[in-house]
C-alpha cells in the first residue's frame, strides 16, 4: 500500500488517500472516483492505432492528441445531484451509465487513472448520447 501525501511540510504531510500499486484489474475499477454532487466520470475511448482501417500506424503523438481532444466519452459513473433540477432538466436525464456521450473537446477536468484518460464533466455539458461512437471524430 503506497500512502499519498501532501502539504508543504515535508516533516508533517498530510495523508489524502493511499493506493496499492501493484494491485491486481479487479483493485484497479474500485480505485475510480466516485462523483460528488452534478459531476459525471467518463472514460475516453482509445484511440484507433492505424488511419482509418488502413496498415499505416499513427505515431503516439498523433494517437495522444487524438484521446485528448475527443468528443466522444464513454459514462462509467454519475453523482448523485445529476438531473435533478426539474426546471434545468424537465425531460429527465441527458444520459446514464454505459452511454456513449458527445461533449465538447477539453471539457471538464482531466485525471489519468493507471493509464487511461477520464474527465469529470458537469451534466449540462453533455450534447448528445450516441449509439455507436465508432466513426466519430473531431473535424
């Protein structure tokens, strides 16, 4: 177990939270955040390793910048004020868990959990719930 410390005294830190760094995939999912108040927590799909469908492989750079700019995000959590204001949302909620949403590039706040991209949004920056992402890109 691998303490997370903070503060500027380094002979008094303050422990925020701990995590194991070798722990195993199924420790891994529980280490996610959970979504306080109007937040959602989504995933950013990876992206493609070649140019549409073809044998020419992007570079890392190219794939990064790809994640990183995405309009497409995957809901893996919503908080528990989401929707709830009735007169902001009278036709309900824009989206659930395991929709595939569209937002804005840059949107929200971006973390890496072990690897992967996720970004905690607000609920009224979804535009759109899609079916099927694959396809979708920014122009």
């Amino acid at each position: 177990m691998t303490e997370i410390l903070i503060g500027s005294n380094p002979n008094n830190p303050t422990i925020v939270g701990s995590y194991k760094s070798n722990a195993t995939n199924e420790e891994k999912a529980t280490q996610l955040p959970e979504p306080s108040g109007y937040h959602i927590l989504c995933a950013i799909p990876e992206a493609e390793e070649t140019i549409d469908g073809s044998n020419l492989i992007k570079t890392s750079e190219m794939m990064r910048n790809e994640e990183v700019l995405s309009t497409v995000f995957f809901v893996v959590k919503v908080g528990p004020d989401c929707y709830q204001d009735k007169t902001r949302f009278p036709s309900g909620p824009w989206c659930k868990e395991g929709d595939f949403i569209l937002a804005r590039p840059n949107t929200g706040t971006r973390l890496k959990i072990h690897g992967r991209e996720f970004r905690m949004i607000n609920d009224d920056t979804v535009e759109a719930v899609v079916l099927d992402p694959r396809g979708i890109s920014r122009v």
